[in-house]
C-alpha cells in the first residue's frame, strides 16, 4: 500500500507494467532551449496553401488566366482585323465550324417584324453572295466587322487599363499615403488637403477637361486614372502606417538610427503588402468599369478601335434585332469583374486570415 | 566610491511635453534628474501614466525632449546631434522592448533581426562576420542558431523576448533600457528573462535602466531605484535606501501595496493608501532633498521635515 | 457547518478545433467549490484555467468541443429550493436565461472591454435586474446605488448618468464589480481582475471583493498567474498545467508544503522582497503546445526531477490529506527519495519566519 492514496477515479495501479528503471531520475539537465517551436511555414507559402483551398477564388484565377491568353491570341486566329470592314457582310449571326452541323451556330437568326407580329428564319451566310464558307464565330457587326476580334481586341484594352490601374495604385496612392502617414503633422496635413481636392473632383469631369486637351483614347482614360484613381488605395496605405508606425518593431529600428526610407519600405511595407495587393484586386474592376462606363458615353476609345465599353454600346443599338452583337462583349466584362472580385476576396482571407473571421 | 565614477548616463531636469490640441498640453515627464553608473542597474518604478516608459524613450531619442539635459558618456545627447554622436547613442545605448509579438516585425527572420543594428551602422566587415556574430549572439541567450532562418511567430512568448534581448546586445551596448521587458510573460518564463539579463550583465558588464512597475522585480534586480508619480521622480535612492527607510508617503503607499507571495502576512497586511490630491502635496513645489548618500527625495522643506522626523 | 456545494466538476475535457488542427484545451478536470470559499486557478498561460472558467459559466466558444465531463452547479432557485443543473448540458438560451449574471456572474480582465461605451453606468448596472427579475425600474436604480457604494464609489448618483470613458480604470473595475453583484450571484468568477490594474489600485479592489465576498456569502473563483494575489485572496488553490490539475490543496499546503515540481518552479519563479540569490529558481522552457498528443506526464521534458515512468504514464492524483492533492510519480512510495531546491526551501523557511515576527 502506498503511502499517499491514488485518488484518481479510473486509475489503476495494478494493470501497469512497470519497468525496473521507471523509478529513476531522467536527470534533466536545467537547459535552456529545449523549447519546441511551433512548426509552420514560410507566410507565402501559407497564403499559398489557403487560396488553393478557396474554390470560388481559384476558378476565379483560372478563368482570369483564360480571359488573358484569349485577349493575347484571341485577334490573331479568326483571320480577320478589328477595322477590316465589310458592308455586304453587315450584321451576320454567330456560325461556327463543326457546332452548326448540330443546328446551332449555324448562321441563321430569327427576324421579328416591328410590332413582333410573325417571325421567320434567315441565313444571311446562304443567302449573301460569296459567304458561303465564311465563318464569323461571334458575328457580325453592322459594318461587317468581325465581332469575335473586336471583343478581344476591347479586351485587350481593358487588361491594359487594369495594369495600368495597378501600377498606378502602387506608385502613386501607396507611395502617397505611406508617406503621408510616416511623417505626420504638417506633411500629412498638406498632403491630405490636396487628396481631398483630387477627390473631389467627378472622374467625369477630369477626363471631360482631357478631351479639350488630348484626344480621346486610352491614354487620355489612363491619365484620367493616374489623376483621381490612386486615391483609396492612399487612404490604405496612410491608415495602416498610422497604425504600424508606432508598434515596438518600428520604435527598435529607430533605436538603431534607421533612415526614414529604411523604416518605411523595408519595415512597415513588407507588413502591409497584403492588404495594398487585396486592395489593388479590387481597385481593378473599379478601372475596368470606369473605361466601360466612359466608351459607353462616347467619351473612350474613338473608332474604329474597340473597347468592351463601346461595343456594348453600339450592340445596344441592335439589342432588339440582332442579341449576339451585345453577348459577347457584355459576358467577357462580366466575367473579367467577377473574376478580379472573386480572385480578390480570396487573396484578402489567405493573406490576412483575421480579416475572413469578421 | 559613487562619487568618484563618473556617471554614464546624466538626466538633468528632462522635461517632456505633448501637445494634444492647442489648448491642451500633456506634461508626461516633469523635471525629472538622475544619474545611471557604468555596470550598475537602475529600476524605475511607478504606476501606469506616470511618465517612465516616456523617459526610457526621450533618452533613447525617439522623442525631443521639451527641456533639459542628457548626458551619456559625456555627450549632450538632448539636443541637435552631429554625425558621430548620433551613430555613438544608437550602438551604445540599446532598448528592450515590452512586448515580444510587437517589437519584433513578423516578416523578417529572425538572423534579419538580430543583424538589423549591424547592418544599419554598418558593424560587420564581411558577410561571414555579421553570419558568426548572430550565431553567437544566439547562443549567448539560449536560442538554437538553427533557427535563425524561422520568423517570430514560430516562437514562444519567452524565446521572442530572447531575440529581442539578442537584438539589443549585439550591438555591445554601454546602457540597455529595458522597458517593461517582463511585464508581458509568464511567471516562469520572466525569471528565466531575467536571468538571462543578469548573466548577460555580468558578461558584458553593461548598465540597465530597468522599467517596470513591478516592485518586486526590481528590488531583486536593481541596485538603484528611481520612484516616479504623475511625471516627478518621487524619491530615487539605492534599492536598500528605498525600502528599508522611505520617505515619501507615495513611496510607502506603493511598498506596501506589493502582494507578496506569503499567504500567512498576505491575509493580514493592510494597505496605506495615498491620494495625491487629497494629501495636500504639491510636487511643482518640490525640490530635492538629500536624505543620505544617493537618497533624495521630492519635498517641500516643511514636508521633508514632517516626513523625516515621524 | 457543513459545507455546501456548488459547484462540481468532473472529468472535464474539451478541445477547440483551429485552422491548424485540434487544440486539447482541458484533458481530465476535476474541481469543487464550496459556498462562501475562494478558489484559484493558477496557472501560466494556455495551461486551461480560463477555459474552465468559461465552461463553468457555459460561455464556451463556438469552435469548442466538450469531449465528455460535467460541471454541475447547485443554486437556490426563486422559490428557495436548491436545484443542480448540468451547465454543459444546457442550452444557450436557458444559461442566458437562468444562469449567466443571475447565478454565475464574471469579471474580466479589462473593465473597458467589458463595459458598454454607449451606455450610462446606472442604465449598466440596472439592466440585469430588470432582465432576470422585472425588478420595477425605480427599485432596480435604488439597488445600483447601493451597489455603486458597496464597491466604494463616491458620488454614486453622479455616477450612474457618467459614461464609462468619464471613468479611470480603477473605477470602472469597481463599476464591473458592481455589474456582476447586481443580481446577487452565488458565484463570482474573477478572470485576472487586476492584471491590467496598477499595484495600489490592485490591492483596493481585491480587498474590495473579498469585503463584499463576506458580506453576502458568495462563492469566488480566481483565475491568475499571480502568487501575491493568490495568497492574498485564496482558501484553495487549484494549480493546472497543461491542461491537467497537477497539484490542489488549501492556501497554506500550496504555499508552505508544495509537492508537485511545477508547483515549485511557479513559487520560486516570483521573487519576494527578501530574495537575494543570484539567480532565480526557474522552470526551463516553455509549456507544451497541446495539439499534439501529450504521452506521459506533460511537465516531464521541463522537469528536473522527472521521472523514467513520466515519459510512459501520466501520473495519478496522489493524496495527502483531506485537501492536498498532488499528481507527480515522486510520491509513490518506489521514487527516490528527493528533496526540494534549495531555492524553495529557504524561501518556505523565510516565509514561515516572517509571519512570527
């Protein structure tokens, strides 16, 4: 019997087996690190880990991808130039090789008579001299031009506004703002005075001012970005040096006598890079839609150059008669937005997991 | 034997102020003095907002001081600084920081910060120097050189406040301020801190300015104590002096408030309170007066005497 | 007298489930409280004490899993007569309802965390009342008074129109004080109460609680990492590591005659005044993470004394007397014999001299 009773309730003694040695002393020695770390991994290769695991991000990506390649390639294997014109071949539907054996795609389109009285169904391939094996794989505009390059083509221009959009977040508003925020006082207070200023200025109204001096077109949309687009992004990246600047890690490279460069791109940015890159995925859509929204209003890309925008625009003339003009080009901007939005959110809850829970 | 060394750190009447709005000014520090010696460790002790983390920082220069003079290792550190003296107070004079998540930047490695001092002043000659001197540096506080690829939050609360111990040393300070540097750990991992500091002390033979409000603690490791309320260095003496004769009624309150680990005395001691503003005691009115060797305290000659002669 | 019941805890185990896997919190906790006693739960950080707080207040957090166990908690209902209930096997709405604030009422740590910002003290302090016992609005605003002074407020009429913001932070902890006494609990549970309070203000508001705990006959468990709070407050002491009870005993066995290493390194960690040494006594390395398995005694890889058989079998609740339990392989009678660190042991010395002067 021992001399303390063992007062755990489902202990028992008897079924161990004890070893001759078990009653000795390990001798631990009193050493220091015999701590164990927590194993885990690089930060990046976590954000890695915790994007693959968001499905609606990742086919977000891919398509994304999808879109790129196809603005790349796109105009170059239809055999047809964004401005080749050819009237005789005005509004002709969608016909591609091989679907329209199976009856769609096939060329043909529903006519309604104003009024939607009777309705009846031509083939503008079979009955226009000459176009019997000519393939139009979106159709047609009413100048004859290839729909298929033309949706690339505005593609293409949207992509670049997108970079640009990027590139100017980056330089600009996240430069602007980590300095603002770093230096205070009365360098923020200028500083905030004149953002305020560009804001308050309608994007409208800037690229309105631009035409005057410029021509329309996508350097004129793009200064227009570079004027007022970097402004979000600046307020980011100010709120979240305010925040940082005064933790320890920033005080301790200041007790070394760091630069105020040092600090500011080699201790504060590397903290915050997740959220610029999330803010950056959203400002994209923003930009996209800014240069939709103007070739919509005829302030945009001039003809006979193509953006998503002015497509959609002159396919909503047709909207009525002839659909197919307006699908192509309204599907590849929906799908580029949702994709950037989706591709977005999941980079913001893999590079900052806090932010998924609130 | 005090009197003869010359001091390594000289505070003369620090005064820092901040301003809050136009009309409002926060008089963090007022007219605080005091001296550190080479080797020795100096507590400084005193309740939330009573201005000792403000002066760890003002020495440090992470702010301008409003008024008075510091001197560290003979140079007037307080105002406008050459080249040299600056680059000499930023690799002499060393802090640690409170609490080991934020004082260490998550996206660097761990070599990265420990090196940080290094590679700003430009220490190491080669890049194999600056490699051995973070092993070794690692090392020296327990950590395993191994990991000196792995970020901080692959560490426990104890070993981040190693690294940042490592961080300071490194640059083989004359004077570490050490800011609350335990307040943030576990019981047992604050002694294992503080030993390593003492060990480190010994080696290197450098001079702590310890903050913490933690009395115990500081008894045990300083062999100086500076007592500061509202911004007044209260009373300052050796760390006998303080606790086996103090003066000042803000000092007895704060002594006797400290919980000690012995339930049988714990159960029965009694608390003394003090209320600056009902006591009656103006500390602008203050001035220093000496009790015994280094003991001064904050009085008013008619307070001195009434405190002293109780 | 005998003593009454409230609060049984029996092989309590619960697990939160984290994006990098199963944490096992609590693994096995027994604990008892009887009315009108202090209980306190010490332990380092992560070692489980706050969770089985919160499971005795049945405020578990939504990623919890409670393998088994159960707390079971005795109170007087409205009609006088006792009744026990199964806290874990409650839901939401009924601890809502008839538990939380009305039977078991918490302080946390920080008093503005738990304050709302947007509401008047007296409105704060009234609500509860009101909720649990339609308590008539004038009746209720005449008892928060009362409260306000219990907890030493001076001015309380002033008090109950200020904000919480118009308050220092001694105040306020008084004020959360007052909250949790609104509804005359028969448990209080103090989570760090004083951690984020300065040294003086400390003192006042555990001798605060302790005024009001004999007043009104309550029962109080505190959570701290704090010895000098323990040996202030305490009539037992509940040392957890690592999500275990390793040692449990009335004030003066965990202080004068501790038994379980761990219980040693925590005591000798702390300086007293007198401590004069070179170096502390200390605990080498830090606590386990607990998601993976612990085999064997957890304590082991940072114990000087641990044992052979500490690797293979975690040790069983040794008993030393009615009140002090230990769990560590040293007390059967096979382990050799051992002694204490010196370090502790002058301590005990100095203490226990200490209190005959």
């Amino acid at each position: 019997m021992n001399k303390y009773q063992i007062a755990s309730d489902n202990f028992d003694m008897d079924s161990i087996e004890f070893l001759p040695n078990d009653f000795e002393f390990i001798g631990n020695k009193p050493e220091e690190h015999i701590d164990s770390n927590f194993a885990s991994q690089d930060y990046w290769k976590d954000v890695f880990i915790r994007f693959k695991k968001n499905k609606g991000a990742v086919i977000g990506f891919i398509l994304l991808v999808f879109i790129t390649i196809m603005a790349v390639i796109g105009p170059m294997v239809s055999g047809y130039t964004f401005d080749q014109q050819k009237i005789e071949f005005q509004d002709f539907a969608p016909r591609v090789p091989g679907l329209e054996k199976i009856g769609v795609f096939d060329g043909s389109e529903v006519m309604r008579s104003p009024g939607g009285g009777s309705s009846r169904v031509i083939n503008k391939y079979k009955t226009t001299e000459g176009a019997a094996d000519v393939y139009y794989w979106f159709g047609t505009d009413n100048l004859g031009r290839d729909i298929w390059t033309r949706t690339w083509m505005g593609t293409r221009i949207s992509l670049i506004i997108a970079v640009s959009a990027v590139l100017i977040d980056m330089a600009i508003g996240m430069s602007y703002g980590l300095i603002a925020g770093y230096f205070g006082g009365w360098v923020d207070n200028i500083m905030q005075r004149v953002l305020e200023v560009v804001n308050s200025i309608p994007t409208l109204v800037i690229v309105t001012l631009l035409m005057l001096v410029f021509k329309p077109g996508l350097f004129t949309i793009i200064l227009a970005l570079m004027v007022s687009g970097w402004v979000g992004m600046s307020r980011i990246a100010r709120a979240q040096m305010l925040k940082l600047k005064e933790q320890e890690f920033v005080l301790a490279s200041r007790t070394f006598g760091a630069g105020s460069w040092h600090i500011i791109f080699s201790e504060v940015l590397p903290n915050i890079i997740g959220q610029i890159i999330t803010n950056t995925m959203f400002s994209i859509p923003n930009a996209i839609f800014t240069e939709a929204f103007l070739s919509f209003v005829g302030l945009g890309i001039p003809a006979p150059q193509a953006s998503l925008g002015s497509l959609i625009s002159s396919g909503y003339n047709s909207f009525t008669t002839h659909p197919y003009q307006i699908l192509p080009p309204l599907i590849v901007l929906a799908l580029l937005m949702l994709c950037c939005n989706m591709v977005a959110d999941g980079l913001r809850d893999a590079l900052d997991p806090k932010m998924a829970q609130m | 034997m005090t009197e003869e060394r010359e001091p390594l750190l000289k505070v003369e009447h620090l005064k820092q102020y901040f301003k809050v709005s136009r009309k409002f000014t926060v008089k963090a520090v007022n007219d605080v003095s005091f001296e550190i010696y080479p080797g020795e460790t100096y507590g400084l002790v005193g309740e939330s907002g009573s201005g000792k983390t403000t002066i760890g920082r003002s020495i440090i220069r992470l702010y301008e001081p409003t008024a008075g003079k510091i001197t560290f290792e003979g140079m007037d550190v307080s105002g406008k600084m050459d080249k040299e003296t600056f680059r000499k107070l930023h690799c002499d004079m060393q802090m640690i920081f409170q609490d080991p998540m934020a004082s260490l930047n998550p996206r660097k490695r761990v070599d990265e910060i420990i090196a940080q001092g290094i590679d700003i002043n430009h220490m190491a000659g080669s890049e194999a120097e600056r490699k051995q001197m973070v092993i070794d540096m690692l090392e020296e506080v327990g950590l395993d050189p191994d990991h000196a690829t792995r970020y901080p939050h692959q560490f426990s609360g104890g070993q981040r406040q190693r690294i940042g111990i490592a961080r300071a040393l490194i640059m083989n300070p004359k004077l570490v301020i050490a800011d609350e540097c335990i307040s943030a750990l576990d019981v047992s991992i604050q002694a294992q801190v503080v030993n390593l500091m003492k060990d480190m002390q010994d080696k290197t033979h450098c001079a702590y300015l310890f903050i913490a409000h933690d009395l115990s603690m500081v008894k045990y490791i300083s062999d100086r104590i500076g007592v500061l309320h509202l911004g007044h260095m209260v009373e300052t003496g050796t760390r006998d002096e303080i606790f086996d004769n103090p003066i000042h009624p803000y000092t007895k309150s704060l002594l006797s408030a400290i919980p000690s680990p012995n339930p049988k005395v714990e159960k029965k001691r009694k608390y003394m309170t003090y209320n600056y503003y009902e006591s009656g005691i103006d500390y602008d009115k203050g001035m220093e007066h000496l009790v015994e060797g280094t003991h001064t305290v904050l009085a008013t000659d008619e307070e001195f005497q009434k405190w002293t002669n109780a | 007298m005998a003593r009454e019941k409230i609060m049984e805890v029996r092989d309590l185990s619960i697990s939160f489930k984290t994006t990098t896997g199963i944490v096992n919190a609590i693994r096995g906790v027994d604990m008892d409280l009887y009315r009108g006693e202090t209980v306190a739960i010490v332990g380092e950080s992560g070692s489980g004490k706050s969770v089985t707080a919160k499971a005795m207040m049945g405020i578990l957090a939504s990623n919890s899993i409670v393998n088994s166990g159960t707390v079971k908690f005795t109170y007087n209902d409205n009609g006088g007569e006792s009744k026990t209930v199964d806290i874990l096997k409650m839901s939401k709405n009924e601890i809502r309802r008839d538990i939380n604030g009305k039977h078991i009422a918490m302080v946390f740590q920080d008093p503005m965390t738990s304050l709302d910002p947007t509401m008047t003290i007296g409105k704060q302090i009234t609500e509860s009342m009101i909720w649990h016992y339609k308590t008539p609005k004038a009746e209720a605003e005449a008892k928060a008074l009362e409260l306000l002074e219990l907890v030493g407020i001076t001015d309380p009429e002033k008090r109950m129109k200020n904000y919480p913001h118009q308050l220092s932070g001694g105040m306020r902890q008084r004020v959360v004080i007052a909250i949790a006494m609104a509804c005359d609990p028969d448990l209080l549970i103090c989570d760090e109460p004083t951690t984020a309070l300065d040294v003086t203000i400390q003192a006042r508001i555990l001798e605060l609680i302790k005024d009001i705990q004999v007043k009104k006959n309550i029962s109080v468990i505190y959570i701290t990492h704090d010895l000098g709070v323990v040996a202030k407050v305490a009539d037992y002491v509940d040392v957890m590591y690592a999500g275990k009870l390793v040692e449990k005993g009335t004030v003066d066995e965990i202080f004068y005659e501790p038994r379980h290493p761990y219980t040693w390194g925590l005591l000798s960690a702390m300086p007293d005044l007198d401590t004069r040494d070179d170096r502390l006594y200390t605990i080498p390395g830090s606590p386990p993470t607990l998601k993976n398995e612990i085999k064997g005694d957890a304590f082991a890889p940072r114990n000087k004394y641990a044992l052979n058989i500490d690797t293979r079998i975690d040790p069983p609740m040794f008993k030393m007397s009615d009140t002090h339990y230990a769990a560590t392989w040293l007390l059967d009678d096979r382990a050799p014999t051992h002694d204490m660190p010196p370090e502790i042991k002058g301590r005990i010395e100095r203490m226990l001299k200490e209190e005959n002067k």
